[in-house]
C-alpha cells in the first residue's frame, strides 16, 4: 500500500538519486525529479512510470536559487503540498587541492553545499506554514572525514553537515513537527567517476569497498520514514571510517597519505575526451543510468544499514545482555562465598 506522498529528490538524473527517487515511486508516492541534464531525467521518468508512479521532472540548477525556489513551487501547483524533500545533487573536481582552480573549488560549494542550503529552504517555505515535512540531507562519511584528491567535495560535505545541525537545533527550538535528518553514505557504484572532472592520471574509483545505489536509496527512504533519529551510518566502511577519525585522526591522516592517492584510481589511464559535468550537464544525448562501471564488485545489501535501521531494538538487546552478564556474575561470586 503506498504513502501517496509529494517527494522531491534532487540530482535525481542518474545514481543515488535516480535509485532513490525509484524506490519513493515504488511504495507509490509521487516524485519530482530536479537536475540539470535532460536525457537523465527523461530516463528516470521513464523508470518511475515503469514502476505505475507518477513523476515531474524539473530542469534545474540547484545552486540557483530563484531555480530552486521555482521548481519547488512547480512541485507545489502540480503534485501537491511537498512532505519530503531529499537534497542530494552535487558535483566535484577528482585533483590535488593546487590542481584545482579557485572557480572550480567555488562551484563545487556552490552545486554541492549552497544547494543543500537552497533546498532546504525551498522546503521549509512549503513545510512550515503547513507544520509538517521532512527534509533528508544525503551526506557521506566525508561529512567528518576529509580523503585527498577531493578537497572541495569534502570542504562542502563538512559545511552540510554543520548547517543541518544548525538548523536542526533551531527546529527543536520552534516545536514545530518539520524534521530534518541525514544519511552519511559509503562508496557507491554511480556513474559519478565518468562524469565529474577529473585531473588524475588514471581513473577515478570509489575506494573499496563498494556499494549499490539501491543499498543507499534503502537508507535514505527509511529515514524519511524516521526523520526523528538525527543520523543514519549506511555501510561497514562509514562506520569504521568515523570510528577511526574520533579516536585516531593523527594515525588516519598518515593512512590516507600513503593509500589515498592509489585507492581512489583504477589501472586504466583517464579519458582525455570524458565528459565533466561541472559547468554543464554531461548527458549530452546519453543517459547514465543508475549503476557505474562497478557492478562486479558492489555489494548488493549492508548489515549495517539493517542495524542502524533497528537502533533501539539493538541498544535494548545490548542493555539486556550487559544485564543478564552482570547478573550472572553476581550470582556466580555469592555462590562462591
């Protein structure tokens, strides 16, 4: 039975928001798809309504706002007062910091961050006045832990993270029942790595291991679902990423310089001729589709994302066991007396 809600996903034209914006349309929920390349949206429609959903795609640039306010007024008129709004649109540069020029860095916070920040308050001008909605950040575990070659996406990744708990606070604050939450994502297999501007000499990769847009996309609808838990960890591989940046950052910061460079390049030399998509879309009469180039070694489901899912349930068993444990002891030393 579906929720027949008003979704909307940014960056929806290919990877996890294209997964993403499906898996809203498969519990029956009406989805507005907003990105800038055409042939992706016109493909992730056809998904949608593949699926029996209904969908509205919306050309847009989200690091404009006037765009991004416009789009969700369209969404508005056309689908309905908006209950969820997933920001997920961004783009990087894969190049050491001083490869990278200032312009360059400067639109990579512009798509990656003021866009978070555009959409969000796109979103509240809807929510708000109605008391209700929810807003999910699509993060990453560089939200807390920067990894050379991609200064510019974790700078940003950083800023959303900062932001949105900012804001959070401030909702708590005003008792109102919009809620905000973030989803910080692994390495996943989309077609980013073929399509973001690159300056490496070999081709991009996510640094194993390596993870289905549909494990990601899993994620970030329960906790549209559940928007009262502030964070949600998707992957083994975040998990211990942020465990090891709390307590170990001096150790992590050399781990990274040694392995960095290596793990986030294939064996293949880069494309000279591969399209970037940082100024303009790069599906210029191609659609990417969901997957990357990485079928072969993506994991198809995350233990974790089950765990983090059934948080309680998991904090109740631990209590009962540290309970059961300690009581056992005791019973054994009174014994023994």
């Amino acid at each position: 039975m579906g929720t027949g809600q008003v979704v909307v996903v940014t960056g929806a034209s290919g990877g996890v928001g294209r997964a993403t914006a499906k898996a809203f349309a498969e519990r029956g929920d009406r989805v507005a798809v907003i990105a800038r390349g055409e042939h992706g949206l016109k493909g992730v429609v056809e998904d949608i309504e593949a699926l029996g959903g209904r969908a509205l795609a919306i050309e847009a640039d989200v690091a404009n706002y006037a765009e991004t306010e416009e789009a969700a007024q369209r969404v508005a008129e056309q689908l309905g007062p908006i209950d969820i709004w997933v920001n997920n649109a961004f783009t990087s540069v894969f190049a050491p910091f001083m490869r990278t020029q200032p312009e360059e860095f400067k639109r990579v916070t512009e798509v990656t961050y003021l866009g978070y920040v555009y959409g969000t308050r796109a979103a509240l001008d809807h929510m708000i006045p109605r008391g209700k909605g929810t807003v999910v950040q699509v993060g990453s575990a560089l939200a807390y832990r920067g990894i050379p070659l991609q200064a510019a996406y974790c700078g940003a990744k950083h800023a959303i993270q900062g932001f949105n708990e900012a804001l959070r606070c401030e909702l708590l604050h005003d008792r109102t029942n919009v809620h905000l939450t973030m989803v910080q994502l692994p390495a996943v297999n989309t077609p980013q790595f073929d399509w973001l501007l690159s300056r490496l000499p070999r081709k991009a990769q996510p640094v194993p291991p390596i993870y289905q847009p549909e494990v990601a996309a899993q994620a970030i609808v329960h906790a549209a679902g559940h928007p009262r838990r502030r964070e949600y960890w998707v992957g083994g591989s975040t998990v211990g990423t942020l465990v090891a940046n709390k307590f170990i950052p001096g150790l992590l910061d050399r781990y990274l310089a040694r392995t960095g460079y290596k793990s986030q390049q294939t064996s293949k030399e880069t494309d000279p001729d591969r399209p970037s998509n940082l100024w303009q879309p790069a599906d210029d009469g191609r659609d990417f589709g969901t997957h990357g180039r990485f079928d072969d070694r993506a994991k198809t489901r995350s233990p974790q994302v089950w765990a983090s899912q059934h948080h309680g349930l998991l904090t109740t068993l631990g209590f009962s066991a540290v309970a059961t444990a300690v009581g056992a002891l005791i019973a054994r030393r009174r014994g023994g007396r």
